[in-house]
C-alpha cells in the first residue's frame, strides 16, 4: 500500500491553501426612518486611514429696508455660519469607489439634461 504523502510549502509547513473571495449579495435596506438632511457645503477631511466628510447646510440671513440699508447689513456681517447636517467616515480604501459612483451619476444627471434640451 502506498503511503500517501501531504502537501508541503518550500518551508516544510503543511500548504494551506486559503479560500479566495466569495461574493455575496447586498440587500440594500432604505429604511424612511433615517433622517433626510439638506446639505448645499461639503468639507472633506483626509486622515490616516479614512476619509471624513462633513455636510453643511448655509442659509444666508433674511435683511429688509432699503437697497442701501440692505447693503450696509450685508458688508457689516463678519462671517455666515454654516451648520453641520451629518458627518460620514469612509474608509480610505471604499474612498474612490464612492468618488466613482458620484461621477458616474453626475455624468448620466448631466447626459439625461443635455438630451432634454
């Protein structure tokens, strides 16, 4: 009988083959009770390991009087204040696929307008 002989790296140790990949589908969940937030100001923050993004949403302040009572209001203001609406952490490998989907949806919105046109 034939003895059988085990597999064996070029270090001696037993040759563990490690399975590949798997895929495994996504069932995407939009739940309505997460919170929408309007956003018109983004701020991105790189890090060592991911990317932060902080959304903001500015409003510029309501003024009344005349054009020049109006004006005067506006060169007076030292700064406007932005609110922060949500911050997402995206890790540093994730990063480009989610800058990949935003211009792939960016080029069709603006492909689907021109047609419109």
């Amino acid at each position: 009988m034939a003895k059988k002989r085990s597999s064996r790296t070029s270090q001696g140790k037993p040759d563990q083959k490690k399975p590949g990949p798997v895929a495994i589908p996504i069932e995407w969940n939009f739940r309505d009770d997460v919170p929408g937030q309007y956003a018109n100001h983004m701020v991105v923050i790189e890090g060592e390991h991911e990317f932060v993004l902080h959304f903001f949403s500015l409003t510029s302040p309501g003024f009344f009087g005349s054009p020049e009572q109006i004006k005067e209001k506006i060169q007076a203001l030292k700064s406007i204040k932005a609110n922060s609406v949500a911050k997402i952490i995206v890790p540093r490998a994730r990063y480009p696929d989610f800058v990949a989907a935003l211009k792939t949806r960016l080029e069709g919105s603006r492909a689907a307008d021109s047609e419109a046109d």
